[in-house]
C-alpha cells in the first residue's frame, strides 16, 4: 500500500517577518523586504540593496543551549524556523520515536569569518606584497580564528544542531543544489517517508549570502539587479524592465508525515505532497536551457508522479527569480507543458517581495504554497508595471488574489540547470 505524505508543521523566517504569520500577512499585502544592505558596507559594490532579515533575536535558543554560541546566520535561521515547524505540528507534545525521525535539508553556507581571513593573510603577505609567507599564515591561524566559528562554516553542522535539537536518530542528508536546494530536499524527504525508511522528516533549507564574498560572486556573474536607487521596486518578475535578481537571506521548514502516523496523533494538516519531478539541463554553469528542456521534464514528471493532469493545476507558484532569461525560460516551459491552460492558470512569484532567499527559497515557496491552498489566496507579483512580449501569461500583478486553490505546482530551478518541481494538494481524506 503506497504511504501518503501529508505537512503538519510549517516555519519560516523571511526579510518580510521572522514567523510564519507575518511573512503570509506581509505577502498578501505585497510589501517588499528589500532594502539597503547593512550586514556590511555594500557602498562600493555595483548591488547595494538585499532582503535581510530584521529584527531577528537568537538570544533566547544561546542561552538554553551554549553549543548554539558560534553558529552562522545560516543555523540560526534553520534553528528558528524548526522551532517553529516543530512547535505547530505539535511534535514537543508528542513522544515519538525518534529513530523514525529524519531531516533532509538544504543547509547553505552562513557566512564567512573574512575580517579574521583578512588579518591573518595581511599578516603573512611580507614586504613586497607579492609573495605570502606559508609559515607565518599557518602561526596566525591558530592565534586569530575561533576553531568553533570557523567549524560551524561547514554546511554539515546545520544538520548536526538540528539532529540534536529535535531528537531525529533516523536518515539526516543535506543537499546543495543551488537555488532548487530546499524543494529537491523536500522531494526527497517526501520520498523517504513513501518508502517506509521514516514517519516524520523535518524538512526545508536556510541560507545567508549577504556577506561580500557572495555578493561580489553573484555581481561577477551579473546575476544581481543593480537597481539601488528603490529598492522595493528592484526584484520585478515577468516585467519588461527586470535585470536580475535581489539577493535575500531565511528559512522555510516543514514538518512531513506519512498520514496514519498523523491521523493517529491528530495532527494538524496543512494538506498532502503528491508529485515531485526533479531534472538536470546539463547545459551551462549559469543559464537555463533556452528551450526550458529540464524544467519541461521536471513539471512533465511532477505531474506523472501525482497522477494529474495540467488543468487539474489551480495555481503555479514560479520560481520567478527577476533575471531576464529565468522569466522567459520559465515561462516558455509553462507553455509547454499546459498548452492553452497555462494562459488560464494563475501564476506568482514571491521573490518579488522577499527577494532570492536561494537554497531556502523553495521551501519558503511550498510553505506559502500550502497557505494558498488553506486560505484561497494567492500572494500577487508586485513592480510587474510593464508587459514583456515573451512573459504574456497570467501573474497576479500587485495585488493578492482570492481564488479557490486545491492544487498548486511549485517550481525551483538553480544554477547549474538543477530542477525541482513539487505538487501539493488540499488534504481530503
């Protein structure tokens, strides 16, 4: 008998609010979370703005645990948005077995100790400021770098914090695959729950990028909008007068479980993961295929998997990054899969309030996507002001839409030509 997967706990911590109910309200307001950076000084980078998360207090999970003390923005979002997921579906109630407890996440990097890099390498460049010393740099490290800082850099210590925080002895996988990280973590916690190897996965993906490092890789790139001058108005999917993508930082997490364990211990449920599909372009390092050939196949295997077909879709929640080619690529793609009903659909991105939150992105998509099914309305795409020819489909411009919603497709693609798509639908027993 196939094992259904339900979400019963939901978390988020976004540039629009550092819970769920704020960052949901703030969308559907379409507020923007952008604005100029201050994590570092941006003054001279051709990008200066980002959706940074505010306001956001760690404080209170150092003090109950001291192993917290020196870990990235990265696990303190991931920390944050469990507790949160946890808390809902009510599991801090509940004994389970913990050996059937999993997490499969996209834990991203958290920042880099550049000032004490700085110091050291400044310390061991020698007169001539050509040549490094070995030996003096290797003398300055153990002097200057804090050992547990620079441990908690590691991707993998996200999961480590996570295992311990919320007792999950079963399979714990992390998974990095650029801006489709948290949805193909996702997909394959769902997948790990209908083969039977657990009952409940902690799910999602956390990531801060806004350190000079990552916005100096994504400007190299010419990834990045450069439109400083409003920076509420830069992240504008599907518009005619986009230029890349505004660089965000959070968290989305989900509690996933097979659906008699829930019903058992009457769980809230959010609704059911029905589909996943997940491709690879094997193109370029950067760029879509221009015939959307990996995210075809993927939206082409998601609804396979779930047994549907596009016009059973009621609301496609795009990856919409705000990039000249992404928006075309994507919707390209829309058009092949559902032929005249993609025209019909409604279509939104949410990177045009939160910006790019990249390996925890999708998550925070198919959370937001669960709320579109529970409430019936759909977050809209704000500072889409100017029709582009090839972007000439349906994506709730501005203004949130009420709008009956049963089944939604969720679509992230990354770097690299990684494609995750996901569907998710009302739960009905």
């Amino acid at each position: 008998m196939e094992r259904r997967v339900v979400a019963t706990g939901v978390g988020i911590v976004s540039p629009l609010g550092n819970n769920v109910g704020d960052t949901w309200q703030h969308m559907l307001e379409s507020r923007s979370g952008v604005s100029y950076i201050t994590l570092f000084d941006a003054s001279t980078f051709p990008t200066k703005i980002a959706g940074e998360v505010k306001g956001f207090n760690f404080t209170p999970w150092v003090k109950q645990d001291s192993l917290l003390a020196h870990v990235g923005r990265n696990t303190q979002f991931a920390v944050y948005a469990s507790g949160e997921a946890y808390r809902d579906a009510g599991l801090d109630r509940f004994d389970y077995d913990s050996k059937r407890m999993g997490i499969y996440f996209a834990a991203g990097d958290g920042g880099v100790d550049l000032k004490n890099f700085i110091k050291s390498l400044c310390a061991a460049w020698g007169n001539n400021g050509e040549v490094i010393d070995k030996k003096v740099f290797l003398k300055k490290g153990p002097e200057i770098y804090n050992p547990y800082a620079e441990l908690e850099q590691e991707p993998c210590m996200t999961l480590a914090h996570l295992a311990r925080l919320f007792r999950a002895r079963g399979p714990v996988s992390n998974c990095l695959t650029a801006c489709a990280a948290s949805s193909q973590a996702i997909g394959e916690a769902y997948e790990t729950i209908r083969r039977g190897d657990a009952d409940i996965m902690l799910t999602g993906g956390a990531h801060s990028m806004i350190h000079p490092f990552g916005v100096a890789g994504f400007n190299l790139l010419t990834a990045l909008t450069t439109k400083n001058e409003n920076p509420t108005k830069a992240s504008r999917p599907f518009d005619f007068k986009r230029d890349g993508f505004v660089l965000a930082e959070g968290s989305g997490v989900l509690i996933l479980e097979e659906l008699e364990f829930a019903k058992k211990r009457k769980a809230k449920i959010y609704g059911e993961i029905i589909g996943y599909g997940s491709t690879a372009d094997a193109y370029r390092l950067t760029d879509s295929h221009p015939e959307g050939r990996g995210a075809i196949k993927a939206m082409e295997l998601a609804l396979s998997s779930a047994d549907i077909k596009p016009e059973d879709v009621d609301y496609i929640n795009a990856h919409g990054t705000s990039t000249v080619v992404n928006d075309m690529v994507e919707t390209l793609a829309i058009k092949k899969v559902f032929g005249e009903y993609g025209y019909k659909v409604p279509i939104s991105s949410i990177k045009s309030m939160l910006g790019h939150l990249i390996a925890a992105a999708g998550a925070v998509e198919l959370v937001t996507s669960f709320l579109v099914i529970e409430e019936g309305k759909i977050p809209p795409t704000i500072n889409f002001e100017e029709q582009d020819p090839d972007c000439d489909l349906d994506y709730v411009p501005n203004y949130a839409r009420a709008c009956k919603v049963d089944t939604v497709l969720s679509n992230s693609f990354g770097f690299g030509g990684q494609n995750i798509t996901l569907v998710a639908r009302k739960f009905t027993s």
